[in-house]
C-alpha cells in the first residue's frame, strides 16, 4: 500500500467511524453501573437508561455531549436542546472540559460549567482520558448536581486495554470481538478502525470492552 493510499484508508475510516459514535449513547462500557451523578434536590441522575431508543442515554463526542438523560424525580434531561445548532447543548472543548446548558422540561436550564462568584476555582463537569466525568453541574431550580461518587458516569474511550484486546485476535479468521469492519476476518483493515478511534469516543456497542 502506497503512503497515499494509506493516508486516504486512514481519513475514510476516521469519518466513517465518526458519523457512527453519534448514532448511539456509550456510557458505561463495562455493563459496572457508571452511569449516574447525583443532584442533591432531586436524587439520582441516570446517563444510560435502559430505554430502547436512539436518542435515549448520553452520547460523548470529542465536541458535545447529546442525548436524553432520566432523573427519578424531575424525569427527562435534554443534553442538546438545540441540535440543529452544534454551538449549543453541553459542547465539549476537545479535551475533556465541558460546558453549556442541558434543559429539564420540569427543572429548567443546567449548566455544566458553572461558576462561583469571587472563586477563580473551575467547578465545571470534566471527562479525563479513561472516560470518567467529574466536577459540578448546577440546576437553577434543583442546585448542584455531583459527578465523580463511587462509580462515576463513564464515557467509552479507545485505550490500552482494547489494544491488548484487539492483539489476542489479531488474524484470527471468523467472528471474532475484532473484526471490527466487519468481514469475518481480523486484519490490517480493522487496525485501522482500531487506530482512526484511538484515545477518542467509541459507540456503545465498542466489542473490544
């Protein structure tokens, strides 16, 4: 392969790749329960419900964070009120840092970046590079909504162990967890779907976790 064609290989996957993350939440990637936050007017927040629908539990992306999201006592939560506009919703910055509002029709707007008057400290929800949110979130009409407890909300990220994952299978004919093209066969096609993912946001259904 030809270091043009190899280039090209590389963009294709990365963009096909890309447009299939936003297609499903990928929240919680070991089946663990990191999945919920607590605000402390309103009890439990669930980022993956278990509701058979496209738009239901969060999806991270490297520039957002979209989907419908549960609260027991205050019910649905929407992360990109305004999807038509990618400025709007909970916006991720690149590197973990979010901000923006989320709107609950029975607790009006949340802000994931908020801040506090005479404190320079940032009390914003952050997502670190294995996936895991931490920081504060504050509803006008719930308070402060707590993320980083015991079992955090966790976003599916390619790292090191779907790497160690992958080698197990490598050229392994078959269906295996990394066929990932799918073709019934794990080669140098699916490293590359491997790579164009690499230390970004996977979909749920990520089979090498």
């Amino acid at each position: 392969m030809r270091l043009n064609d190899t280039t090209i290989f590389f963009a294709v996957a990365a963009s096909m790749l890309a447009a299939a993350a936003v297609l499903a939440e990928n929240i919680d990637p070991y089946d663990d329960g990191s999945k919920y936050a607590y605000a402390e007017n309103a009890g439990w927040v669930n980022f993956d419900p278990n509701v058979s629908d496209p738009n239901v539990g969060a999806t991270v992306t490297s520039t957002k964070v979209s989907g419908f999201i549960w609260c027991s006592n205050i019910g649905w939560i929407n992360l990109d009120p305004n999807d038509s506009d990618p400025d709007t919703g909970v916006v991720n910055d690149g590197a973990g840092n979010l901000s923006g509002y989320a709107w609950a029709e029975n607790a009006g707007w949340i802000n994931f970046n908020p801040t506090v008057p005479a404190d320079p400290s940032r009390y914003g929800v952050t997502v670190d590079p294995q996936g895991y949110f931490s920081g504060w979130a504050w509803g006008e009409n719930i308070g402060w909504i707590k993320f980083g407890l015991d079992k955090p909300v966790r976003a599916c990220k390619v790292a090191a162990d779907d790497l160690a994952n992958f080698a197990d299978q490598w050229l392994v004919s078959g269906a295996s967890v990394a066929d990932l093209r799918p073709d019934r066969q794990v080669d140098f096609a699916d490293y590359g779907v491997l790579a164009a993912y690499w230390l970004d946001y996977c979909p749920d259904d990520w089979p090498l976790k």
